[in-house]
C-alpha cells in the first residue's frame, strides 16, 4: 500500500501543477491562493480513494478525473465539458509520464518495477521527478493553449524546469545507485521537494509580474486615450462654436432673401432651409461646454447606430468635475451603453443629471437583452482574457473616489433595462488630494 505522507504530497503538488496550468489558460472565479487551498481539498480527496485502492492505477485513474473536471468547473470559468476533456488528456499525460520514467528507471537499473516503494525517500525522489516532468509538460502546454501573448512565457524560460526536471530524476538515480545512509536520502528528497515548489512557485510568480506589466501598460494606454479624447473634444468645441456663429448669421441671411423675394417657391425652399439651420441650433445647452460637445456627440453617434438617445442634463451640468474626469465618468459609462444598446432588440440610452442636496447624481439607462455577468455588485466583462478588458469601468470607480462617490448599477429583466448610477459629492471637502 502506498504510503499514506507521499501520497497526500504527491496530491498537493499535483493540485498545485492543475492550478497553474488552468489559471494560465482562463480566468479564475476566486483569488488565485483560494482556488489553490480548494484544489489541494479536492485532489486531497483523491488521495485518500488512492489509498483505499491500494494504488491501482486504474481506480486511481476513474476517481481523479472526474475530482479534476469539479475543481476547474469550480475555481475557473470554464465549461463542464471542456473541464472534462482537459482532465481527460491531463491526466492522461501524468498517468503516461509516470509509466515511462518508472519503467526507464526499472530498466535502467534492472531493478523490479515496484522496488522504490520499500524505501519512503526514493518514492518520495521518484513521485517529485514525475511530477517535475509533468509540470514542465503542462506549461508547455499552457503556452500553446494561452489565448493572449502576455500570458505565454518565453521560450529560454523554460531552461529552468527543464534542468529542475533534470536534477530531480539525477538525484532519484543517485538514491538508486549510491549507497547512502538513510538520514542522506531524506536530505536528498527533502532538497528535491523544495527544489520542486520553488520551481512551480517561480511560474506562479512570474505569471503574475507579467500580468500586473500588461495591467500597467492597459492603464497607461487608457490615460493616454482619456487625453486624446479631451483634445477631441477641445477640437470639436471649435468647430461647434464656429458652425454656431455661421448658422446663427445663415439664419439672417435666409431671413432676408424671403422677405425680398416675392416668389413662394423660394419662400418655400427658403422656410425648409431655416428650418434645418434652426434644428442644428437645437444642441445641449447646458453650461458646460465639455458636456455639450459629448452630449452632442453621441447624438449623432447613437443617430448612426439606430439607437434612441434621451438626454436631460440642464438641471446639473457638471460644472465641478474636473474635464478629464468628466471624459472618465461619461465617455466610459456612455462607450458602455452604446456597445449594450447597440446589441439588443429596443436599441434606448437615457441620460439624466440631478441635484440631491450636496450630491450630483448621473443616471444612464440602456437597453440590454441579457443579464449582466456578475458577482455581487461587481461587474465582469464579457471579452476574453477580461483581465486585460473592463478598465473603463475601474477607471470611473476611481475618478468617482476623488469625489467620494460611489456607484450602483441594477438590471430591470422584465424590461430588459440595465441603470447604472453615480453619486458625486459636490462641496468643498469633496475633492481628494
């Protein structure tokens, strides 16, 4: 029977391998640790079917497939299905990796196949060079099945685990060969597991600096985008108040001429004339030139896109945002709607701004056909790899601290309506340095 320490050992590491195969490959629903401490329960789990079967491979083989397909359908957002398949071929790997390097040390050695098991420190030595190899396997294969380059890890990484992978199965062949007391080869399965854990806990690690890079890098692009986005509007500003000087002086002009002509039929062209010139005039006028020009765009740009766009924004202009925080709030929070509204059936925005005592407060509602992807009041986008999606609204939940904010989002499904508000305090003390 196997020894009870070495399975529940060998188990945990393997725990440790699945979660950082799975969590490089998709998104995890909990903290990365927390989905590592369910993993080890579960494959714990197997561990103790794997001792009641005596090590049968092919008991152990049934049992841990499906407690691998319930700990990624669990800890990952990923299909039941594609869980199955994964642990499928996984466990397939392992199974196969363990055969070839206990039987090449078998015949290398011209020893019995079952001979390391009467001695706990080369068990030990042989299950920590199997699971060496598999974890170098599996990262391998996580690369190829990585859906975004910032998740894929360099090639000359992987020198590392392959000379780990090396030094584990040389040390498993010195406990074979060389005659050691029994103290040495505890020291040398000891310095093997560790060696083994440094080597999944540098993945571990270097997964996550690359990822907090690619983090750092999507919210400089942002800012930068939040910028360019002011110049724009600066630009449009320009233009609009160049359009409104020519067509408030048009309207003059047109005034004239049918006054002067005697003809209805110029009358006539005239009348439509000014009334299109008068129509143009009819923009938001809100007092806040800024908000204007973004209001007006997304007129036109919900125009474009077939969607009703309702807007109120004359009660509360705004005036006590910052600009860049204005284009933070509403360009991010309108970018949103138009996306959802654009992809449903009734295709409505609705934007109103109010006075709640010392508090402004935004309320944009937009047609959505399905429910939000959520946890709690926390939302998730809907595009792969969301890690690297989303910041708009983490950029707006940052900008609405400065004003201590907050923010609150319901979705009405027998109406299909999605409403998110926002509360900005406006006061004095508001601002946070």
């Amino acid at each position: 029977m196997l020894n009870p320490i070495i399975s529940s050992i060998v188990y945990a590491v393997e725990a440790l391998i699945y979660s950082a195969f799975f969590s490089r490959i998709s998104e995890p629903r909990f903290c990365k640790w927390k989905c590592v401490l369910i993993g080890i329960c579960f494959f714990e789990i197997g561990s103790i079917f794997n001792l009641f079967s005596k090590n049968t491979a092919i008991v152990n083989t049934i049992v841990i497939i499906p407690v691998i397909a319930l700990f990624f359908s669990l800890c990952f957002h990923i299909s039941p299905k594609i869980a199955i398949l994964y642990s499928l071929l996984l466990d397939g790997l392992n199974f196969a990796i363990e055969l070839i390097i206990i039987y090449a040390f078998s015949c290398l050695l011209a020893i019995p196949v079952k001979e390391y098991r009467d001695n706990l420190a080369i068990l030990l030595l042989e299950a920590l060079s199997c699971k060496s190899a598999f974890f170098l396997v599996c990262v391998v294969l996580s690369n190829c099945s990585a859906k975004t380059p910032v998740r894929r890890i360099p090639t000359p990484f992987f020198i590392y685990p392959t000379c780990v992978t090396a030094c584990l199965l040389t040390s498993a062949y010195i406990a074979f060969t060389e005659v050691q007391s029994q103290d040495g080869q505890a020291v040398l399965a000891a310095t093997s597991g560790f060696l083994l854990l440094s080597l999944i806990f540098l993945f571990y690690t270097f997964q996550h600096e690359i990822e907090k890079d690619a983090i750092l890098i999507k919210a400089q692009e942002e800012n930068a985008h939040l910028k360019a986005e002011k110049e724009y509007y600066d630009i449009l500003e320009k233009q609009n108040q160049n359009l409104m000087l020519y067509a408030h002086d048009t309207r003059k002009h047109l005034n004239a001429i049918r006054e002067l002509s005697q003809d209805l039929r110029i009358d006539d062209y005239v009348a439509k004339l000014y009334g299109e010139l008068t129509a143009y005039s009819k923009t938001c006028h809100s007092g806040n030139k800024l908000l204007d020009v973004m209001v007006n765009r997304y007129v036109l740009d919900c125009e474009l896109k077939g969607i009703s766009f309702e807007y109120n924004v004359q009660e509360c202009p705004l005036l006590h945002l910052e600009d860049l925080d204005l284009v933070s709030i509403l360009g991010n929070l309108m970018d949103n709607a138009i996306t959802s509204a654009g992809k449903s059936s009734r295709k409505m925005i609705s934007l109103m701004t109010s006075m709640k005592n010392t508090y402004n407060v935004i309320v944009l509602k937009n047609s959505c056909d399905h429910v939000p992807h959520s946890k709690g009041e926390q939302l998730f986008s809907t595009k792969e790899n969301s890690r690297l999606h989303g910041y708009g609204l983490r950029n707006v939940k940052s900008t609405i601290k400065k004003y201590n904010g907050d923010l609150f989002w319901e979705y009405d499904q027998s109406q299909c309506i999605f409403s998110m508000t926002v509360i900005l305090q406006i006061g004095k003390d508001s601002l946070q340095g």
